[in-house]
C-alpha cells in the first residue's frame, strides 16, 4: 500500500512541485493551500506523514502541528522560509520530528520523508524471532515497549512521537551511562551531528514535558553539562 502524504503550503507552485515528485515515487498525496482544510483531511484519512509549511493564510503550520499531536503521531515535516534557530527550535518543540528551510532542493525533501518513513516503520513494527533482544524497560514507574510503542508514566500512557520515543529507547538501552549529545543524535537521526544542533535538547525539552519532569532535580533524564544525558 502507498503511503500517504500530507502537503500543506500556500504557494501553489511549491505545493504543486511536491506533488510531483512524491507521485512519482509512488506516495499518495493529499494537497491543501490552507491550515482548516488539512486539518480536516488528517481526522478523515489515515495519513502516514505531513508536510507543513509555516506561513499559512489562516492556520500557522506551528498550530497544526500541535493539533496533529493532539491525537497523532505520523511524522511532520516543517517548511518556512525563516532561517532562525529559534523558529526551528519552536517547531521541534511541539512535535515537529525535521525541518527544512525554503528555497530547497524538492529531491532533499522527498529522501527526508523516506527517512522519517522508514524510522517510524522502524519503531511501529514488532520485531519477532529474537527472543533474546530485550522489549521492554520499567525503570521506577516509567515503562516502554518496544513491540507495542508504548510508553506509560506511572500507568498511564504518554503519547511519544516516534522521534522522542526512539530517543526515549536509546537512554534506556544505555541506562546507567551517559551518552553524548553527538551520539544520540547520529543514533536517533542517523546524520552527522554539528557542533550547533540544538535538535536533541530541543527533543529533550519536549519529552521531560510529557514525562513530567521537575524542572530541577528530574527523575528520569538528568543532563550531565558539557557531556549528554543519562537515564540512571
């Protein structure tokens, strides 16, 4: 089955430019020019991943997104012609798993939803036949599964992003350890990490958040300054 694609901008020729090339690899593409139509085509159809463009006519793509959230959580791509890091951090906050800046190479974006597509497929799907590999981790009333994608705090369930679930995963793999920003970006992200990403603290950010981390003494993902994080 194709996936589906979600595309949200209102200048028709990028839109339209888009459209193309991910029908020509076969995506089913879904084309909005304007924040309430999409929005109403994400409660009707099963979407498995959006592109979202910031400056809209009626909805900023920052407010879709987090409506997305609300209640899914296919991969979303942002695309802005703003090239501050603090835009790109705002969108990587509330959910937004890449970020790419206009103008831009219409091939870039259409091997970044294959990357978001395969690492979601990645860490939706059960893995069988390894009964060795470990699923699951209870650390202290914090519980995630690995086949199922769950996450509970405490029985209730957090609803992760497949990003912040995979970065959730990670540390707990390591538990004990501390790892390094870089690490966890070049394990999460699979790309190279530079010196200035603010990607992975703005993902921690958002996942201390849900898991209702106290903002001085946290009880899961402490931060060891100048190093990464660590989950003890």
């Amino acid at each position: 089955m194709n996936e589906k694609i979600l595309i949200v901008d209102d200048e028709k020729e990028i839109a339209d430019l888009l459209e193309v090339y991910l029908q020509n690899d076969h995506y089913e593409v879904y084309k909005f020019y304007n924040g309430r139509d999409a929005l109403r085509c994400v409660e009707e159809t099963e979407i498995d991943l959006a592109i979202l463009d910031v400056m809209l006519p009626d909805i900023d793509g920052f407010r879709i997104c987090q409506k997305i959230r609300e209640k899914f959580f296919f991969p979303v791509i942002m695309l802005t012609a703003k090239i501050e890091d603090s835009d790109k951090i705002m969108g990587l906050t509330i959910g937004a798993d890449d970020y790419i800046t206009k103008p831009f190479n219409p091939l870039e974006v259409v091997a970044r939803v294959k990357t978001q597509l395969r690492r979601c497929s990645r860490y939706n799907v059960s893995i069988s036949g390894q009964p060795a590999e470990k699923t699951e981790y209870d650390i202290r009333g914090l519980v995630i599964n690995k086949n199922s994608h769950k996450c509970f705090l405490f029985g209730r369930e957090v609803s992760l992003t497949p990003i912040e679930f995979s970065i959730l995963w990670y540390l707990c793999e390591h538990q004990g350890k501390v790892v390094p920003s870089e690490e966890l970006f070049e394990a999460v992200w699979k790309e190279k990490y530079l010196n200035n990403n603010n990607t992975v603290m703005a993902h921690i950010g958002r996942l201390r958040e849900k898991l209702e981390e106290p903002a001085r003494k946290p009880r899961f993902i402490k931060t060891i300054w100048g190093v990464g994080y660590e989950i003890e």
